[in-house]
C-alpha cells in the first residue's frame, strides 16, 4: 500500500470512529479528507454518505452513495445505505431496489435483511422470510451488532406472518443482547424525571408567564415513542403552510447552553434566561423551516420540558400524541431504534419509565393553563380521521386542507422507525395488536404498577 493510500484510510477508519462517537461534523471533516488524497476511495464516499444522512442532509448524501456505487458497483454497503436514504426521502420503489441489490450481493447479511424487512410486509412464503430464517439460525456465528440486527428483523417477519409468539421469544433474545451493549442507570433515570415535576412546578409557570419568544411558528410533538408522533406530523406536513422538521434536537440542546438555574437566580435573570431559549430556538431552526410559517418538532421526549416550551415560546402548539399502552409497549420492545433509547430492551424497565412519563404528563396538565396542550388519541386518528385533523388544524391556528387527509402522499422526508408506515394510506391493524400478548407483557404492567 502506497503512503497516500495508507493516509486515506487512516482518514477513513477516523471517520468511522468519530461517526460511532457521533462527531458527525468531524466524521465528516474525516471523509472529505479521504477523498482529497483518494478520489476513487468508494468506502470514504460511503462513510460520507452516512455522515450526511446523520446530518439530515438527504439530497448530499444520495449522491455521496451513488459515487460510491459508480466506484464500485458490487458494494453491498452501499446499496444499502443508498436504500435507507431514499426511503427516508420517500422514494419507496427506488429504495426497495436498492436494498434487494444489496441483498443479491450479500444474502446473508442480517442488516440488509432488516432493513427490507422493516420497510414492507413480510408474507407467508416470502423468499425474504426463508432467508431471515437461515440468517437467524447462523447468528451466532454473527458480531454482536449483526445478530442483534438479524433478530430484529427475523421477529419483525414472525409477527408479520402471525406467528407473534415466536416473534416475542426472539425479541427477548435480541433485546437481552441489546440491554449488554450499554450502560443505564434507571435510578438516575427516574430521579431526573420526577425532580422535573418539582422543578418546574407551579411556583415556575407564575414567574415565567410571558417571558419567552413571541414566534408561533413551532409546532411541538410529544409523548412516547411509537405512540402516533409521526402519524400526526405527517398529517400537519401535508398542509401547505407547514414545514415537517421531524426529531430535532434544536430544544434540548438549547437548554443544555443555558447558564444553570441556582436557587439564588433572581427571577429577572430566569426570565432572560428562558427568552434568550426561545429565541436561540427559532434562530436555530430557521435554516430547518425556511419560509414556512409553522415547523413542527417531533422528538417525542421533549414531553420532559413542557413548562420550559411554555415559557419559552409562549405561542408554540404543544400536541400530546397518546395511544394503548401495552400497544406502545410491544412496539418499543419490537423496534431497533435509530437513536439510543435504553429502556426499551427491558419490559420492567419500560414500564416504569412509562409510569415516570404519565407522572410528568398528569402534574403538567394540572400546572399549566387548561388548553395549553392538546391530546390526540392514536386510536382516535384511525377511526375518524377528518374529525382529529380538523381538530388539530385548528388548535395549531392553521386553515382546513382537503390534502391532509392525503398525508400518505406528502414527500416530506422522515426520519423515525415509522418512515414506511407513514407513506401508506391509513390502516388499523396495529391498534389493539399487543392484546394477543398481554401474558408476554406482563413485566411491563407490573412496572407501570
């Protein structure tokens, strides 16, 4: 190996490492360095790919992915990488291209067979079934992040074909493999949860009433993961004045900036405090909204901070998105998700975060301005779905649009574990779908208590 293609793998090997950390601007850095000392380097054109896809930069990692596939045509990798982002974009057939591509180069690879899996029904007599089936028998002979994958994915096929009791014994494997490949304190967890509800009490709702940014523009999403937070954003981004902004980060982060609140914090400097959030807020989802007039931000744990959201945008919409939940217990358990959500791979653990989140959702209500928040009911959605749209159009201020009832069809792009469910018209089956399992999930209630 030469010297400067040494110097380009090192680039390349950095990136990857540096993506695991989750540094995606210098992941990033790291590839494009690759690429100067080696334009024809396919696996940096790739890590580029998924760095720009961390990024949320879709169109720039699409084409990061097809250099990589012109470099080198038979780059399973790659293929599959490619199908993931346009899926999220929502170019569901080129996608699945795609991804089948990938599975031709690589039949066995537990990942590629996840992620088709993941993305369209499995049927009895699937040749993807047969294959997750022979993929899941060799798991052991798999690295760890690849069995784990391959689980996922072979028990997604179960529950498609009805066979859910099988599917739950091989979710209980994958998410015991899963619960090793990280550390949570759940005591830490919870105190932090419930120190919330003291924290921002009544007493702070008073002292900060009107403080905040005066912009209506956000649109704020709540509640737990796989509850229907990604249904009703796609119902709002199918209206023309709205912009989908999907999980964003922009909230937590601000509150990670601000200068810590003492017990000696005068309530001139709180209020500064809470308006330079709001601002900071729109300033940093500008680039996210463009001309739309309302953005909506759907990372589901932004429930933790309602009273910060109230105070510090005054005039954002606040959705709370409830549904069944031994039907959101069975999902959480069920999904591999795209970003570190710990107490899902332990039915106890998961239900006594659920229990936490109910505490902070029912001492909110209590708090704040009745009206403040509006509950949509997942199952609500899918049995009348005009009435919960118009419903929630007007509590966001916004215009009836015939289109919303069309959502399916919106080319916005999605980012969650619910990016193909979203791009099929409405459907049922999912409501009540975890009753068949209540005995499975009796840890989970046991932890709600």
């Amino acid at each position: 190996m030469h010297d400067q293609e040494r110097l380009a793998l090192q680039h390349h090997d950095r990136g990857n490492a540096l993506l695991k950390q989750r540094d995606v601007d210098g992941a990033q850095q790291a590839f494009e360095r690759a690429i100067a000392i080696a334009p024809r380097f396919a696996g940096a054109y790739n890590g580029l790919g998924a760095a720009l896809h961390a990024k949320r930069d879709l169109e720039g990692a699409i084409e990061a992915l097809r250099v990589a596939l012109r470099i080198d045509p038979g780059y399973g990798e790659a293929a599959d990488n490619l199908g993931v982002v346009l899926r999220e974009r929502g170019d569901m057939d080129e996608a699945k291209r795609w991804s089948l591509r990938a599975i031709e180069l690589e039949p066995r690879n537990g990942r590629f067979l996840r992620h088709l899996a993941d993305h369209e029904p499995v049927s009895v007599g699937s040749p993807l079934l047969s294959q997750l089936e022979r993929a899941a028998s060799l798991a052991d002979q798999l690295p760890l992040d690849l069995r784990i994958e391959t689980l996922f994915g072979y028990a997604k096929a179960l529950g498609d074909v009805g066979r859910l009791d099988a599917a739950f014994t091989v979710l209980v494997e994958a998410n015991r493999l899963r619960r090793g490949t990280f550390v949570y304190d759940e005591a830490a967890m919870l105190q932090s949860l419930d120190s919330l509800i003291r924290s921002l009490g009544r007493p702070f709702v008073e002292a900060t009433r009107g403080c905040g940014d005066p912009s209506e523009r956000p649109i704020f999403i709540i509640g737990m993961p796989r509850s229907g937070t990604t249904l009703v954003e796609a119902l709002l981004a199918a209206h023309p004045d709205v912009c989908a902004g999907g999980e964003l980060m922009a909230f937590e982060n601000g509150i990670a900036a601000m200068p810590k609140i003492q017990p000696s914090t005068s309530v001139s400097d709180l209020r500064g405090a809470l308006r330079s959030l709001g601002a900071g807020y729109i300033r940093d989802t500008d680039a996210v909204a463009g001309a739309a007039p309302r953005l909506t931000d759907k990372m589901p744990f932004n429930f933790r901070f309602v009273p910060l959201i109230c105070a510090a945008l005054p005039n954002a919409r606040i959705i709370h998105v409830r549904r069944n939940a031994l039907d959101v217990a069975y999902s959480c358990f069920a999904t591999l998700f795209f970003y570190d959500v710990p107490f899902t791979c332990d039915l106890a653990e998961l239900g006594r975060y659920y229990a936490a989140y109910e505490r902070l959702m029912a001492a909110w209500r209590s708090t704040l301005p009745q009206g403040r928040i509006l509950d949509v009911d997942y199952e609500a959605i899918v049995a009348d779905i005009e009435t919960q749209a118009r419903r929630i159009l007007d509590f966001c201020g916004l215009h009836w649009h015939e289109g919303v009832l069309r959502f399916h069809e919106s080319r916005h792009s999605v980012g969650s574990a619910s990016q193909t469910q979203v791009r099929r018209p409405l459907y049922a089956t999912s409501v009540g779908r975890a009753g068949a399992l209540r005995s499975h999930l009796e840890p989970f209630e046991r932890g709600r208590g």
